[in-house]
C-alpha cells in the first residue's frame, strides 16, 4: 500500500479522539439502533448507497455484535482480534475477512498501527459486480457468494490467508482509494474492482479458512474446487481417496449438502462451460462436447437440449457474442 493511502487511514478520527480522551465504550449511536447489537447498515451507508468503506475504531473494545449486511474486512497494517462465533481468529497484514450477515463478531481493542478497513456492503452490490465481469458460472463463486449471503448462518466467516498475492493486494488498494476519494465513474469502478477481486479470490480458494464449526462446509468447497479444475475426466473415488474419506460417506454428504449427486453437479459444470464455450468461441459443437469431457456426442446433444430446450447450435445462434 502506498504511503500516502497509509498515512490518510492513519488519521486519528473524532471518535478514536474521544476515545483517547477518556471514553471507556463504543458510541453506540454511530453504529446501532437502541436496545439492539445489529449494527445497521442504515447508520453506515449514505441513502442509496450499496457499499462504504470506513477505517475500523481503533483503542476500544467492540463487545459481541451481528451486523444485517456483509462486512469485509482488510487488514492494511499490523493485526486485529476477532472472536466470530466464540471462535479466535487473527487477521494479520493483508489478509481479507468476511462476515455472513448473522455471525456474531466481537473485537479486541487494537492500537495506532492496526490499521484494518471495513467495508459495508449490501448483498445486491456482488450482483452488479458479477455481472459486469463476465456469466460464467463457477461453483465455488456462486457457493461461497450464496453462504454469505444466507441468513442461516450456513458459513460463519471467510478467512482469505492472502498476503503475499499481488493482484489481490492491488485490488484491495484500488478499492480502498477510488471509495475513499471522489472521482468521475466511482460506482462503476467499484463494481468492476470488486468482480475482479472475486475472481482472483476464486483463484485462492486452498488459502481460505471457513471456522471449525463449518466442516462439512470445507469438505463440499473442497468438492466444489474439485469439479471447477476437474471436470472433465475428475472422478469422486480419487477425490475421496485423498481427503480420507470413505467414497459411500463423501457420496451421501455431497448429497445432503447439495441436493444434489456428484455426478449431477459434473454434469451442471460440464453443460455450463459448454453454453459459455458456444457463446465466445468458434469451435464446432463437436469439439465444445469433447472439450467438456463427453466422449458421447449423442449423450451430449441429448442431456444439453433436456437443460436448456434448444440444440447446442441454436443455443449458439441465440446467444453468440457479438
């Protein structure tokens, strides 16, 4: 991070002033409605507003609290100490965290270099990003993304242990800069910033740690990043063989957890990456199935048309990129 980006965030604010000055509690007024522990994105989000930044309140300790939007947090200097569901976590220098809108955060007190950026945001603003960064489908994207923004508390947090990934810094940096200083196209830059932040975090998915109380969670991510790099020609005994898992076990837990078989979700990733294929390639359809993983043209052109109600060349004719 540039000094100059590091100096602003280090400004002492009116509220770690008064802090400073003697104040033993965080002022509830700027974050809470009365008798209540959500802080509300009302309070935080200028009107119309999908996403905020603001330099976490150092010097003080934030008791437990939920929040009714996902917070990222990104450590630009030192550390912080979070409790999320009674479980510790550290987040060191560079590292990203985020919040599903029902998990239970409190925060120790952290001092004058602990410089860590929240950023509000409101589900809808991942939708706009996404869409202008491309359709294609990516299962861990679009579980990850879904876990968050549940209100089941199906994934308590995402810890992203990426530090030392350049393109992930860089973007966190233009995140921090372009919301922080008033520039022409502001909100479109943040969409695309964010969509590409998301799609080198996809990228990273070995480096992210999801809580001790998600288990089952961590095993379907590790499916999930298995079929996006596998495909093709991936099979579930190899993949059970080297988690440790018994295949029969593996096999029933991926269909609790999804509604769905192994196979039906290879099957889903093979049938997106052909429509995307179709529609910013110029390969035959013949090649499109081969590339998928289906040696079967017929099997292919049979199970696409019972998806999507067209043949793969209407579907082409249809959808194919300008």
């Amino acid at each position: 991070m540039t000094r100059e980006l590091l100096e602003q965030l280090q400004t002492i604010t009116k509220e770690e002033q008064n802090i400073l000055d003697g104040h033993q509690e965080i002022d509830t007024d700027i974050y809470m409605n009365e008798q209540s522990n959500m802080v509300d994105c009302k309070k935080l989000l200028d009107a119309g507003k999908l996403i905020q930044v603001r330099t976490h309140t150092r010097f003080i300790h934030f008791p437990a609290h939920t929040h009714n939007y996902i917070e990222l947090v990104y450590m630009c200097s030192g550390t912080t100490h979070h409790v999320i569901n009674g479980e510790d976590l550290l987040l060191k220098e560079g590292e990203l965290l985020f919040l599903n809108q029902k998990a239970t955060q409190e925060i120790f007190p952290a001092g004058e270099k602990d410089i860590a950026i929240n950023f509000i945001i409101l589900p809808e603003f991942f939708d706009y990003a996404l869409k202008m960064t491309g359709e294609e489908e990516n299962l861990v994207r679009d579980f990850i993304l879904d876990s968050l923004r549940s209100d089941d508390n199906r994934l308590d947090y995402l810890h992203f242990q990426v530090s030392e990934i350049l393109p992930v810094q860089n973007l966190m940096e233009n995140l921090i800069w372009t919301i922080k200083n008033s520039q022409p196209n502001k909100r479109s830059i943040n969409q695309v910033t964010m969509g590409l932040l998301l799609l080198q975090l996809m990228n990273y998915t070995d480096r992210v740690v999801i809580g001790k109380d998600n288990i089952d969670q961590d095993i379907i991510l590790s499916v999930y990043r298995y079929i996006e790099e596998n495909y093709k020609a991936g099979e579930l005994s190899w993949l059970a063989e080297n988690l440790h898992y018994d295949l029969y076990w593996l096999s029933r837990l991926i269909r609790k957890m999804t509604g769905r078989t192994y196979t039906e979700l290879v099957q889903a990733k093979r049938l997106s990456q052909a429509t995307f294929l179709l529609s910013h390639t110029g390969l035959r359809v013949s090649e499109i199935g081969n590339a998928v993983g289906y040696d079967n043209l017929s099997y292919f052109y049979r199970i696409f048309q019972d998806k999507y109600k067209v043949s793969p060349k209407k579907y082409r004719d249809e959808n194919k990129e300008q």
